[in-house]
C-alpha cells in the first residue's frame, strides 16, 4: 500500500524532488540561497506561507544544531503537521443505526466514485451499508450510483431526476432503519460554494435529515479535487463556515504537482482527512496516514528506499 502512495503522489514528489535534490545532500551548512530554493519548492507544490514556513524553521533549527540528517528533520516536521488531521473513519458500535454520512462538494471532484469506494471498504469489513441518490440533478448521476449499487451488492435509494434531495434522503434513512443497515452514505448535487442558493440546499437537507434522527447526518465529509491546489483550501473553508463539515477526502493526488495542499489544508483548518485518492482502482482510496505521507513526499525510487542527496 505504502507503494501505491508513492507511486500514486509522485508528481508532487517529483515537484519538490526537483528542488530539493539540491539542498537535502549532506552538507555542513545550509546558506540562504539554500532556503530560498526550498521555499520555493514547497510554495510551488501548494503546500501554502505556513506550513512553507514551519518547514524552513525546523530546518534552519536543525541547520543550527549542526544536523545532517535533513531530510528527516522534514520528514518529521511534515508528519507533526499532518498528525493533528489524521483521524480514519470509525463508525461506533453504539450510534443509533443508520450512521449517516453526508458527502458534499462542488462539481467534478468524484464524489459518486468516492462513495462507491468508500462503501464497498466499509462492507468488506463487515457493515450493512446503503446509497442515498441524493444527486438528482446531474445527468445520469442517479444511474451512476445505480450501477455502483450493482456491482458491489449495495442498495440504492433513488426517485426520479429532479426530485427533491432532501425527499430522496429521508426516504433512504426510513429504508435503511426498516432494513437495519448500518451506515447509509448520501450523495448530493456538485455546488459551488459561491451558490448560496445550493448551499441553502444543503443546510436544508441537514435539517431534514435531522427531523429523522437529530444527532444526523453523523459526519459530514467534503470531497476536494487536489488538482485545485489552493481554490480547494479556499472550498474548505467555505463550505465548512456555511454548512460545518466534520471529515474531508482529497481526491485525485497522483493526477497533480500540487499535493503539497495536504499541507495546506491541515495547518488552515482542524477538519480530519478521512481518505486520499492516489488512483483509479477500489485500493487506491486510502485512509489517510501522517507519517506514510510524508515520507511518501520523500521516496525516490521504484523500490520505496528514500534517495534525495
């Protein structure tokens, strides 16, 4: 697994490999020109002014000290700043079933896929899960998930295209308490989070939902498209004033240079990241791990050992 995530974020790798390859050699010193071409490194991967900066500090600090080992220095300093962000989806025991997880995001970014993923990690271990065809909008976005109900054996509730999505919901959550399942996972129209009247939509959904169980919908996960780089940071933060999002996936990782937003995102905002999609295939939606990433960031060969002097 620990390879597909290097080999699925090797573009940003790549980008900051680029720059780095030049300053994280063993050295006795690092001078300011040094500093200047990983800063810029790091800005240009996305990993945005403050994480940029808590890497150059701890690698000044370490410079300091008179420490070689400076790849590791950044190593750690990166997992330090993803640890406080990494949290695997649980879905506790105890909850009232269904658990319901409302995913949310503006258009194109996967959403339909993710849950299919998702849900298909979540029946191999075990759960009773079921599809809301909340999207009732998209063309084919109702057929879409359909057809994902028919190849991993999960069912799908949907009305006609147009419905109401709130509607479609709370019938899904009637189905899915009369059916006993465990976790129902709701699709929803792709919105920018400038449209206020979508997003209107969704708190209203939100209140609906609620009318059914009020500790629900139980995690409310945001799906960002990693190729946005920093507009997706910009999504987060917006999405989350208006509606309160509880989890986030980034999606799309191994298709940019930009997967330094991981970074970004974690030091702006205290929101989990649940999952990382590095791929196409079921496996490559990954639970997303501090430690792995980071020295993912690192790994500059086809067989996993780290080369950046």
């Amino acid at each position: 697994m620990f390879k597909r995530l290097a080999q699925g974020i090797s573009r940003t790798r790549n980008s900051l490999l680029g720059g780095l390859k030049s300053v994280l050699g063993i050295r006795k010193t690092i001078d300011a020109a040094t500093i200047e071409t990983l800063e810029s490194s790091l800005l240009i991967a996305d990993c945005g002014i403050e994480a940029t900066q808590r890497i150059i500090n701890r690698v000044q600090a370490h410079n300091a000290e008179n420490d070689l080992d400076l790849a590791a220095s950044i190593v750690d300093e990166m997992t330090d700043m993803l640890s406080a962000c990494e949290a695997p989806l649980t879905i506790p025991s105890e909850t009232t079933k269904p658990f319901v997880i409302l995913v949310v995001g503006v258009n194109g970014v996967g959403k339909t896929t993710t849950i299919a993923k998702i849900g298909r990690r979540l029946k191999e271990n075990g759960l009773n899960v079921m599809f809301a065809a909340g999207d009732t909008f998209r063309a084919a976005a109702v057929e879409q998930l359909n057809e994902w109900g028919k190849r991993l054996d999960i069912p799908v509730i949907a009305q006609a295209d147009g419905a109401d999505p709130a509607s479609v919901i709370f019938d899904a959550c009637s189905a899915a308490t009369a059916r006993g399942v465990d976790v129902l996972i709701a699709d929803t129209a792709g919105r920018l989070h400038t449209q206020a009247n979508l997003m209107a939509e969704l708190q209203k959904i939100k209140r609906v939902i609620q009318k059914f169980d009020a500790s629900a919908p139980h995690e409310t996960m945001l799906i960002l498209d990693a190729t946005m780089g920093q507009n997706a940071l910009t999504q987060a933060k917006l999405f989350h004033e208006q509606i309160e999002i509880d989890s986030l996936t980034l999606t799309k990782l191994d298709g940019t240079a930009k997967g330094g937003i991981v970074f970004a995102l974690t030091t702006a905002l205290s929101i989990p990241i649940r999952f990382i999609g590095v791929g196409e295939a079921y496996d490559d939606l990954q639970a997303f791990n501090a430690r792995e990433f980071a020295e993912a960031v690192f790994v500059d060969t086809p067989d996993g050992t780290q080369n950046v002097s």
